[in-house]
C-alpha cells in the first residue's frame, strides 16, 4: 500500500522493478474504470475486467479450435477461452481491453469461458 509521506513512497518507487511499478500502473487503471481485480475474482462471480493479453494460443479440444488468451491486470491473470474460434480480430498478445463473463474455476486455475470484450485503442 502507498505510505502517505512521499518521501518514504519516492524510495519504494526507486527500490521497485519495471515489473512492479508496470502492475501498479495496471492495477491503477483497473481501479480508475471501476473493473474487478482478477486477484479478487470468485469462482461463478459475473465480472468485468481490464488488462493486458499476455499470450495468444490456439489449443484443438477433441478436434475443435479453442482460442485461448492469458489475460494479466497487474493484481493476477485469468485464462480466456474462445470456444470454436481459431482467430478473432484484433485479438493479439500485448492488446489492451475490457473482458466480461462468468468466472469458472477449473483445476486451480480462474478462466472465462466466451467472454465478451472491447478492444482499447492503443
């Protein structure tokens, strides 16, 4: 959490890594548009959320195409799964946007099964 002297928050920055100070400024906007943090998720919990793909994969399921994307806001990631689709528009690793849809927990891990989504301009 922020310290609220700034001195003692300037000293925190200098000590974090890129990657520390990249998921604040994440959890940041999460926050600033009023999304669910991923690490907050519940299993069933209907949730909008936003962030970053992280990786992009097709995986075949009994011969059908699974789209699946690795989806990260800073606090944790969330697998999406797009049944029945090889490819979507605009869907590519390191795009931004705005996810909905039923969280299911599946062996340990948070997925959203077809969920919607809104590309963020870059």
């Amino acid at each position: 959490m922020a310290s609220a002297n700034p001195f003692l928050r300037a000293l925190r920055r200098l000590g974090a890594s890129n990657a520390e100070l990249e998921s604040e400024a994440r959890q940041r906007i999460v926050q600033s548009v009023g999304a669910t943090r991923v690490s907050e998720l519940q299993d069933r919990q209907w949730a909008r959320l936003r962030g970053t793909i992280s990786v992009l994969t097709m995986k075949p399921r009994s011969g059908t195409p699974w789209l699946e994307a690795e989806f990260n806001d800073g606090s944790g990631t969330v697998t999406l799964i797009w049944m029945g689709r090889r490819a979507i528009p605009g869907i590519v690793a390191g795009r931004e946007l705005t996810v909905s849809g039923r969280v299911s927990y599946v062996d340990g891990q948070r997925r959203l099964y077809n969920p919607y989504y809104e590309l963020i301009a870059g």
